[in-house]
C-alpha cells in the first residue's frame, strides 16, 4: 500500500506541472482546494474538504438516502425504535458490520463515538449538546442494552424524529473505539491521531494527508455496504479554480470542484467534458440591524428592500448560473423548503412603498466580505437600491473582522452567507427565527430583532414527532420570516462542478458530506 501512496503522489506532482497524463483506472483525481483541511477527525473536522470526505470514510446509524436525501436510512443500525418517554431511541446495529482494521462493531462503539464528541467539545460537538449532554451527564444517557443493541436518551425537549436527523450528521460517525483509543496521546481521545488517520467503516479509509497538497483515500473491502469500484480516490490540492480547469481539460484530473463561472463557460462545449450546477445549502442574504437607526426598524422599509433586491440580475446576469433565486430561510431541497420567490425586482413598487411609510433619504452602510462573490454581489445590490431612492455605502473588509462588527451589533447591514450545519430544518430555523436572548448569537440576535413568538415555534417544531406537523411548522415559520422580518434572503448557491465524460455514478447531495465516491466507476 505504500508503493501505491507514493505513487499516487508522484502521479499528481507530475498533474500540476501540466504533464499530460491520464488519470490511472482504477483511481478517481479529484482536483480542488484542500487548504481549509484542519482535520479529519469527525469530530473535529467541520470544513468543507473534510466534511465532503467523511460520508466516504464512515458511517452513521442512519443516514440520509443518497436517492431521496430527505429520508433516512439505517446503516449502521438495521433498526431503530423509540421509547415511549419520547426521550430514548434503542438501535439494533447491523449483523455482521465491521470498521476497515477489522473490529467488529459494539454497541461500546457507538458509546464511545457520540460521548468523546461531547467530552472533546470542539466546534461541531453543539449538534448533539443541543440533546441536553455534556461531558458530566452524557455517559449516563449511552447505554448498552446487549451486544447488539444500543440505546440512546436524552434530557431535552426534542423528540426522536429530530434526534435521529443530528444522528445522521457527520459528527455522529461511529469511530473504532479500539483502534482510536491505542492511538490516543495526553487524553484526547485519538483526536491527533484522527487528524490525519481514519478509523471507520466507510467504503474508503485514510491512506495518507499531505496538508496542503494531497490527501488519498483507498478502497476499504470490509465496509458493511461491500468494496466501492474504484481502488483509490487521490485528492489534489489546487487552489486556483483555473488551474482545476486546466487539468480536467487536459485529462489529468476526473473532477474539478468549486469551479467559477468563467470557468465552466470555459469548458461547455469541450469534448470528453460535463458539468454540473448542485444547488448547495448556502444562501445569500441581507440582514438589519434595527438599532441601529429608525428606519431599518420599520418594516415598511423590510418590505421595500425586498423589492429593491435584483434577484435575477445577479443570479442570472452576473454570476452566471452560480446562484438560483431563493427567498425562504430552509434551502431549496431541505425537509419542508418552501420554494416560492414572490418578490421581484421593482424599485417603482419600492419607492411607492416608502413614500407611503414617510421614509424618506434613507441610506445605510452595507459591510460584507471583500472576496467575491461578496464584494461583486454587493455592488450590484449598491445600484439596485439607488434606483429606489435608497443610497448604500459598501464597507467591504476581511471576512474575520466583518463578522467581529456584526456579532458586536457595529453595523448597519450585512450581507453575508449560510450554510446549514447539519440536515434538518432546525439548522436554519434555530438562525433566522430564534432569539432566546441567552447569548445565543443567533442570526436574529445579530439584528436585534426580538421574536418570543417565533421562539415559541421554533422550540415546538424540534418536539414534534409527526412529520408532516413539523414540516408545516416550518413552513409557517418560513413565511412569516419571508413577509416580515429584518433579513432579506435572495440568492441559493449552486456548486459548480465539471468532470470527465467517462465517469459513471456520481453523487452529489446539498449538504456538503453528501459526497458518494463509493460507486463512481471509469
């Protein structure tokens, strides 16, 4: 396996000098930026390369349906079944699953997994402290029933249907406790050792991470769902979306990701080429601080930056197909997403809307990123809403000290981005509609808009079982933060994507560890 580690890595030195080369059989190269890579460890790791690997090196006790994302399935439980406290799932795990080193899997396995998440507290640990665990009470709510059941409580008031979507995120992986813990050093829980290693039982595991250049994952044959058809997936490191373009042209890569508009332009229409507009969970807004002067407090100016905001100018026009027209805080493809765009563009209706309000001379400073597509988004927004008689000062700066001045309440308005922490529509409810004011720095904190209603139904809809009562929960949420409130949300990112032509069963879900390898063949 070695001889194989270094010559995947020789093979993608030669790739970024421009030699041409094709891609070997039984390899997939995928070519993007891996610079954000802190760690591989599920639960640490909670950037986007390492969250797009984990789905391929571990697996859950139920995850979401590569086919229909929405539901989910056992995976490393054959079933599940609620207590009648409403506050307990028992698992019954998988007959027979075993990690890539061999382990058999236990049910001290997934003890093991969900407490040292809580214990270790790193950035993704608050998905499951929001079941009321930490690090003193969650090994009294793991127990182990028998060697082939698991059962898993909790003190909150949520109910198992929103339990079991934050045991399908990637925090929840199932880790082999005996591999991990003869690895650990100082007490962490193999969290060094898992930076660069993996220890799970996905279709892949971790062969070798060179930070900033490459990481290699090779075929895992004892993974419960059977080998994946492809040996070996080497990630390159290559920070420029043009240089991905090139390599894919050139053959030397299967997959560019993260590509940008000019790029997949570039490549429309170039033979042995496809490419691919996944719409992701991230959407594009802009949010107010109300106090910060009268009239961002009045709705009626809510009501009139919706209508100043040209939706399908910087969608279509001049980003170029890497954003679609959204309004609702649930993305599109989301449980309970509600897909209507009922304002457009008509600074006619805007100004119409002021005048009847009083609101007159109104201007604002807009703080956002000075990166693209921030930067280029907000000048358009700048002119859109000149035209409605609304001046804006853009104050562009470095991401970092931007969110400072938000999280500070220094700011008029921002626009900025969200992504969804994890697959369930509370990720985005618990943002756009939740103000507990209990220092929760909540998107609706950040503009100091106090919503004890909205709270109320935030709260009930993470306690409601029946499915289709908490979707229309969510639903009501949605339009009520669409009609009135401080944010005006336009802009769903899509993740462009190109590939080879020859490449078959590829999957790519909107969330960014719905990433399937497993069955991508040449």
């Amino acid at each position: 396996m070695k001889k194989i580690a270094l010559s995947l890595l020789t093979f993608s030195v030669i790739a970024a000098c421009g030699v041409q080369a094709a891609t070997p059989k039984d390899t997939l190269v995928i070519a993007q930026s891996t610079d954000d890579a802190d760690s591989f460890d599920p639960a640490k790791g909670f950037e986007l390369t390492s969250v797009q690997a984990f789905t391929n090196l571990y697996q859950r006790l139920v995850q979401s349906d590569p086919q229909n994302p929405t539901a989910l399935k056992p995976t490393l439980a054959s079933s599940w079944k609620a207590g009648d406290d409403n506050h307990s799932l028992t698992f019954t795990l998988l007959d027979g699953a075993k990690f890539a080193s061999g382990n058999p899997l236990r049910p001290e396995d997934v003890i093991f997994s969900l407490s040292r998440v809580v214990k270790l507290n790193l950035d993704p640990s608050f998905i499951l402290t929001q079941l009321g665990w930490n690090k003193d009470n969650v090994d009294g709510q793991l127990k182990k029933i028998d060697d082939q059941h698991v059962q898993i409580s909790w003190t909150a008031n949520v109910s198992p249907t929103y339990v079991l979507s934050l045991l399908s995120a990637p925090v929840s992986s199932i880790v082999d406790e005996k591999t991990v813990m003869a690895n650990q050093q100082n007490g962490d829980f193999g969290n060094g050792w898992l930076a660069t290693h993996s220890a799970g039982s996905g279709p892949f595991q971790i062969r070798k991470v060179v930070p900033h250049e490459v990481v290699l994952m090779s075929a895992n044959p004892l993974s419960p769902d059977g080998a994946p058809k492809l040996k070996n997936i080497l990630i390159k490191n290559v920070p420029e979306p043009a240089a991905r373009r090139l390599l894919l042209e050139q053959g030397d890569a299967d997959i560019a990701r993260n590509l940008g508009a000019d790029q997949i332009a570039a490549l429309k229409g170039k033979p042995g080429v496809t490419t691919l507009a996944v719409p992701m969970a991230s959407l594009y807004f802009i949010q107010f601080n109300i106090d910060a002067q009268p009239a961002l407090k009045n709705p009626a100016f809510w009501e009139a930056a919706r209508y100043l905001f040209d939706y399908k100018g910087i969608a279509d026009d001049l980003l170029k197909g890497q954003f679609e027209v959204h309004q609702t805080f649930l993305p599109k493809g989301f449980p309970g997403a509600l897909n209507d765009n009922p304002y457009h563009y008509d600074p006619e209706k805007a100004k119409a809307i002021l005048k009847k309000a009083g609101l007159n001379n109104i201007k604002f400073k807009l703080s956002t990123s000075n990166q693209p597509p921030y930067l280029d988004i907000a000048q358009a927004l700048q002119a859109s809403f000149a035209r409605g008689g609304v001046k804006v000062e853009l104050t562009p700066g470095l991401s970092a000290e931007v969110s400072s001045r938000v999280k500070a309440h220094k700011y008029d308005a921002n626009l900025n981005a969200w992504g969804a922490d994890y697959f369930d529509p509370n990720t985005n409810a618990a943002a756009f509609a939740y103000n507990p004011e209990d220092g929760s720095t909540t998107l609706a904190w950040r503009s100091n808009w106090h919503i004890p209603q909205l709270n109320k139904q935030t709260l009930a809809a993470t306690a409601e079982s029946d499915p289709t009562k908490r979707v229309a929960l969510y639903q009501a949420m949605q339009k009520e933060v669409l009609k009135n409130s401080p944010y005006v949300i336009g802009l769903q990112a899509r993740n462009l994507v190109a590939m080879r032509d020859n490449l078959k069963g590829y999957q790519q879900g909107i969330n960014p560890d719905m990433v399937y390898y497993a069955q991508v063949s040449k």
